[in-house]
C-alpha cells in the first residue's frame, strides 16, 4: 500500500494539461461492444479505473491494440495490452501523456462473461455496470453484479435495471453469486420515463436501445457532456440519435454498427481540481486545453467563493490569491453550493469546494444531495485545524480562515477518488508535512497527479 507524504506550504506556478474524462472514458469504452468493426478511441486516460476496464475487456475477448502516446516521451507498451497496469509515475510531468487505442469485438467469448471470474473481475470495477447494455443488446444476456468503486452511500441500478425490463429484458437475480442476469431475444424500443436523470443509467439505456427493434423515447435523461460525447460517437458509428445535448433522447434502433475514431474530453473534474488547488495554495497556474465550453457552470461556481479565472482562448489562468472572499446571496443570506444534474454542479466537486472554503473569507453552506456518504471526511479536515459544521450526512457549513490560520500536516487515508484529492489539496496549503494513505483511491482517477503536481513546485513523495 502507497502513501504520498506531502510538505505543505509551497506555491505552484507554470502549466498544467488536463487528462481525458475518466467518467467519460468508462461508457466509451464499454461502448466498443456494439460493433464487430474497429473503433479508435484518443485521449484515454491512464487511470487504474480505466486501466482495469481495458483489461476486462481483453479478456471478454476484445481484441486491444496500444497505439502509442502524445503529450511526453513515455515508456513503451506491449503490444495488444494496455499501457502500464498502474498509473505512469515518470514519463508524464505537467503536461499529461494521452494515450489512444484501438479495439475489435469481433470475437466476444461469451463463455467468460457466464464466468465466476467475470462476475469477480465487474464487482471490483464500478464501471464494469455500463458493460450490461451494450452485452445485453448484442448478445442477448448480460449480467450485472454489485459494482465496486467509492464507498459514498448508496448508489442505485434501479434505473438501469427498469430502463433494460421496458426494453423487454427478463431480470433473474441469483442469490448466490449476488448478481442480476438479464435476457433478451431481441430489445424492444419503447417510451420511457426515468426516475432519476442517472448518467450511467441513461448511458446505458442509450447503448442497449441502439439495437433495439423500434423507436425508444427516453425522458428525463442525463445530459451531461459525457452522454452527449457517447451520442455522437454512436451515431458516427450508425445510429440514429436525436435530442443530443436535452433531456428528451429518440433512438431510431438499427441492424448494426460501424467503426468509427473518437477523441475523450478532457477531465472537467481534473480542471476544477486544478481551479481549486492554485487558489488554496495561492498559485499562479495555466490549465490548458480545458474545453471550456463543456465546463458549464463550474468556472462560475468557482467565483462564487471568490476565486479570479481568466479565460484565455481554451485556457484557464488562475493569478495569485492572496485572499479570497465568499460572495453572498442579493439578501445577505449565507452563500449555499450544491450539486444538482447537468447543467447544473456535478457532485463530483463538492469535495475541492469544501476544502477550498476552508481558507476563504466568509462562510458557505456545501449541500451534497445525492450520496449520504461523501463528506463523511471532513473530520480530517477539522483535525488539520479547519472550522467546519457537519449538519448531517447531506450538509456541511465551512467557516473560512481567510488565511489567518494555516491548516496543519496530519496522518489521514483516503475514503475516495475525490476526498482523496481533496484532502491532497488540504495537505499541499498546510503547515508541515501530512501523510495521505490509501492512495490508490486516488490513482484511480487522477493520472500521475504527484509527478504533474511535483513539476510546478509540490513537494509530493510517493513511498
């Protein structure tokens, strides 16, 4: 088990390039299913959550090709398998290696996905759920055990699960191996309306109805820029999607699909990282290559807690903060940040909101409504000094320091991938050094974040 021993209180300055979209890359990926014909996919990021979903898929009998890096010299990679089986620790410094595949389905050994060792390998992996539809619509069976990922409360498969029985799956679950087996002949479209805008489950809902026999109306869909990315490259590949970009999605199924070349977004979670980081430690950092239009509301929500970002082309500029203040309400009221669905504030950033008040003026109420669990790791944050109220599992009022009070170093683990970097952000504005275990959790879905960070002037070690 790796730890970072991080010494706090030392300015970054110079370039910072984002890495593709984790949460992007995981329904790409799962989306090479669908077809027998080779698909391209750039800008993939080397991350242990994709990493595992590209071995998964090697060994569903997907044929995967490396086919080289952009962005820094990094070592080489065997052919046919992925890059490196754990995040790159020396070749990617504040620029960010990009690596692309290719992928062929054509030949899926089913008898492996009727394995104990598939069943085994989906658990550990939260992605491996949006395997289902594209297994399901193609094949006619799939199986969906209980995903793995962060432990940050309750995270339903209703949706997908109701979204696969409207298109006319039979669900079966085994009570033994604590799975969902799922059937078809062949899916139906049909119209539905989803409880919850779910982005996994809309997604796939989405690949499932691609092939389905007919029309499916989906209404109350996620939009997010993810889902849009998916929608494009499917209907690249041949399908027909309309409503691209709403929450109202018409999918015309067709016989089969094509190839097609993709190229990832890069991580808007990463970028807001970064935002958060430059202003906690006063740093003055470029973030480049940041698809500024697919931020939506973050640079924004960012200002809010009175942080500066300069615009500049597809760049972000974030000068040095010397102090930040939290704006309120036109009433006076105290300022509330909350997650809400595209396109409002994804939940995914809650956690770099919440440590960044910590040393602002004034004071914000961080609302998480969709896990009861994820600010469960501010008691961390109150044993490095900070001055934060948990509420209840869903609430948490930050009383800033306005940098009269440093947060000191402490020994504290990661519970997950976004407290994780929170917490490394805590750690890098401190006083004194801090140990962070329980890394892995971060590598999960930050690429090589001590070497990048290490290159602007961090004081990161990884033992």
């Amino acid at each position: 088990m790796a730890v970072f021993k991080v010494e706090g209180g030392h300015r970054l300055k110079g370039e910072v390039t984002p890495q593709g979209a984790k949460n992007e890359a995981l329904q790409i990926l799962s989306a090479v299913l669908l077809t027998k014909e080779r698909v391209v996919i750039h800008n993939v990021p080397d991350i242990l959550d994709v990493i595992k979903l590209i071995e998964l898929l090697g060994r569903l009998g997907v044929k995967v090709e490396h086919l080289g890096v952009t962005g820094v010299t990094a070592p080489a990679a065997s052919a046919g398998a992925p890059a490196t089986s754990a995040p790159a620790t020396s070749a990617c410094a504040s620029a960010c290696i990009s690596h692309s595949y290719a992928f062929c389905a054509a030949n899926i050994d089913l008898d492996f996905v009727r394995s104990p060792e598939f069943g085994k390998s989906s658990a550990a992996l939260r992605g491996s759920v949006m395997l289902v539809g594209p297994l399901l619509t193609r094949f006619g069976f799939a199986f969906m055990p209980k995903p793995g990922g962060d432990k940050i409360g309750r995270r339903r498969l209703d949706t997908h699960l109701i979204g696969f029985e409207k298109l006319g799956a039979k669900l079966d679950f085994q009570h033994e191996g604590s799975q969902f087996e799922l059937s078809a002949n062949r899916l139906k479209g049909c119209y539905m309306l989803l409880d919850e805008a779910s982005v996994t489950g809309t997604a796939n809902i989405v690949m499932a109805a691609v092939l389905a026999q007919g029309t499916t109306t989906i209404y109350n869909a996620a939009c997010e820029p993810y889902l849009q990315q998916l929608c494009k490259m499917l209907n690249r590949m041949g399908a027909k999607i309309s409503g691209i970009g709403s929450n109202l999605l018409t999918i015309e199924g067709v016989e089969s699909l094509g190839s097609t070349e993709h190229t990832i977004l890069p991580d808007m979670i990463e970028v807001g990282s970064f935002i958060g980081l430059a202003a906690m430690t006063a740093s003055e950092i470029t973030i480049k290559n940041v698809a500024y239009e697919q931020l939506g509301i973050i640079p924004d929500q960012f200002r809010r807690l009175g942080i500066k970002i300069e615009r500049r082309g597809d760049d972000i500029y974030i000068p040095t903060h010397e102090n930040y203040e939290i704006d309120s309400f036109l009433d006076g009221s105290i300022m509330t940040i909350a997650d809400a669905p595209w396109p409002g504030l994804t939940p995914d950033l809650l956690s770099v909101f919440l440590v960044v008040a910590t040393q602002a003026k004034g004071s914000v109420l961080i609302h998480q409504k969709m896990f009861e669990s994820r600010l469960f790791f501010v008691d961390k944050l109150i044993d490095m000094g900070a001055q934060i109220i948990l509420c209840d599992p869903h609430r948490a009022t930050i009383i800033g320091h306005n940098r009269e009070f440093c947060l000191r170093g402490t020994r504290m683990a990661s519970p997950d991938i976004r407290a994780g970097i929170a917490l490394l952000i805590a750690a890098m504005s401190a006083k004194g050094t801090s140990v962070i275990e329980n890394i892995e959790q971060i590598d999960r879905g930050y690429q090589n974040i001590d070497g990048r960070l290490n290159a602007l002037g961090a004081k990161i070690e990884r033992i």
